[in-house]
C-alpha cells in the first residue's frame, strides 16, 4: 500500500494549482469545516501545518484522505509553476510523463515509453488475474504475441496501441468506455464502477462547484463554459515495478478560487483508479491548498478489511503529507 501513496503523492504534486471554479464566493474556513476539519485544525492549517483528515469511503475497495496547506504564494504563482512543469519535474517519484494531444491518439502518443525486459516478459506470460490490469482483449493480444515468440520492439509497440485505446475509449464514451480488468475464472474489476462509487462520494465538489462536477461525471457528454482538459501519460514505480497511468485532468478557473478535477482511468497494476479533488484559495499570507483523494484497489476488499483500509489509509496519508512538504518547498521564498 505504500506505493499507492506515492504513486498517489506524485499525482497531486502535478495536479495542484492548475484552474478554479465556483459560483458564489465559498472561504477557506467553510471548506476545511465541510472537509470535517475543527477549530483547532483551522489553527494549524494557518500557522502553516500540513493537516489531514479522513472522509468517507463509500466502497469496500475504497480508500480516501483529504489534506490542506498554506502555501506562501499567489494563485498566479501557483498556477504558474504547474504550468511551467515545475511540480513534476521535481518530483522523483514521476520517471516519465507526457501530455497528450486529444487530436491526435495512437501509437506515437507513447512514443516516450519503453518497457523494460522485465515487463516484456510479463506480457508475453500474461493470464487474466491481478498482476496487470487488462481486459480479456488486451490480454489476448499479447497471448497472441506469445505464440509467435514476438521480439521486445513487437511488445513496445502492442503496449502502445493498448494505452492508445484505451484512451480512445475514454475520450469517446468516458466512463462507460473503460473495459474492466479480466480478473480469472469469469471474475472481473471495473474501474468505471469504481469512479462512480468516488465521484458519489465527493459531496463537497457536488455543492461547490455543481456544474463542473455533473461535467466531470459525465464527459465527453456535458461542456462547461471555460473548462480545460488536459490527459497526461506517466511513468511511475510500484511494487519495485513501472507503473503507467493515464490522466485526465478537467481544470475552470476564476480569480478568487483555483479547482481541479482529476482522474486517473487507467492504471497497469497496483491499484484500479483514482479520484482526486484539489482547491486552491488566497488567505491572509499566502494561499490555501485542499486535496482530496478516493483511489480503488481490489488489495483492501474482502477478509480482514477493516484492518487492510486502515493500514492502507495510514500509508497513503503519510505519502500525500511528504508531497504537499515538497510542494510547499517549491513555493518558498
């Protein structure tokens, strides 16, 4: 679970500061309250504390924390070291990344990834179960692959074209486009589902910011006035293997809040996907950044869950504290 928090810490490094939204003026004070944060974490979070706390998880497989910090800088200045590429290339847990073109998905997309021998021969060994995150098609092309003892290159360039299909999907059907994980033995693991269950959960983006988050939930459906979206590939490591994700982040911004939504709808191993919330607002001092995560793993269902979320939440809380340290330390003085 420790590497879903830094996979998670990664992530959030590159999502905050990026765009706002909002109808009627809502203070950092009512957000920390509605986020279950009391008097005493407010004090904190001002005198410059990093503070946690938990929310609820409405799925079994479910584990969600939400953190804020007081950064000395401007919603300009935050907005803009996201935009320069500051935040991700500082951050040594993001071996690669790369922003995609909508207009242009396919192979060349993932030009600037190269599996290693080792997650080669993954692939060309791979049956439907947990060690990758593959539909029942993808796994076949790879058996296939198998049979005819294809060389490394032919491996590169499959992997390729299923990360490029799988954002096709997405991008034409949004969340009904995710093809579930083939888990064995009929059994499979939807990561639709599993966004949905995030996206219910999210209350506090629901009554904030209403018109981005029916937007959110049902892209490519629903436009927004003012929105940018933005899809990233990343490489990152887990399990002391690469780990690809693909992102999509839809960002609105005004000048009194930043706010940016962000999901994670394909993941290769480790976890299913991920939802995260992040806000930004000006206070006295500084600004104030609120993050909120909800991430899927099949690894804290079933027996002894109780005691898996609790272990899994601790980790992952610990991560997303160490990143929001190193963000912070990119906007001092």
């Amino acid at each position: 679970m420790r590497t879903i928090g830094m996979i998670l810490a990664a992530g959030l490094i590159g999502m905050l500061g990026v765009g706002p939204v909002g109808a009627a003026e809502i203070s950092a004070d009512e957000i920390a309250q509605a986020m279950g944060l009391g008097a005493e974490d407010i004090a904190k979070l001002r005198a410059g504390e990093i503070v946690s706390t938990e929310i609820e998880e409405t799925d079994e497989k479910q584990l969600a924390v939400a953190l804020a910090l007081k950064v000395p800088a401007t919603l300009e200045d935050v907005a803009a070291s996201v935009a320069k590429g500051t935040t991700l290339e500082a951050n040594k847990a993001i071996r690669a990344y790369g922003e995609i073109d909508p207009a242009q998905v396919g192979e060349a997309a993932f030009a600037g990834i190269t599996l290693d021998a080792g997650e080669v021969e993954r692939l060309l060994e791979v049956e439907p179960g947990s060690e990758l995150n593959l539909s029942s098609a993808e796994i076949a092309v790879f058996q296939d692959l198998a049979q005819q003892q294809a060389a490394a290159d032919a491996v590169n360039a499959a992997w390729r074209q299923v990360l490029a299909g799988r954002l096709q999907a997405y991008l034409d059907g949004g969340l009904d486009g995710i093809a579930p994980y083939d888990r064995g033995g009929g059994d499979s693991s939807s990561a639709a589902e599993d966004l949905k269950a995030a996206a219910a959960g999210s209350k506090l983006v629901q009554q904030a910011v209403p018109d981005l988050y029916q937007a959110f939930l049902a892209y490519p459906d629903q436009a927004v006035p003012d929105v940018e979206h933005r899809f990233f590939w990343t490489e990152q490591v887990a399990d002391d293997r690469p780990v690809y994700i693909l992102t999509h982040r839809m960002t609105q911004q005004r000048p009194d809040l930043l706010v940016v939504l962000s999901r994670d709808f394909y993941v290769s191993h480790s976890f299913n996907a991920s939802q995260g919330a992040a806000g930004a607002l000006p206070v006295e001092g500084g600004v104030v950044i609120f993050y909120a995560n909800r991430t899927s793993s099949d690894q804290v269902a079933g027996f002894m869950s109780g005691m898996r979320h609790e272990i899994g939440r601790g980790m992952m809380r610990d991560s997303l504290v160490a990143a929001m340290e190193d963000i912070r330390a990119t906007w001092q003085p």
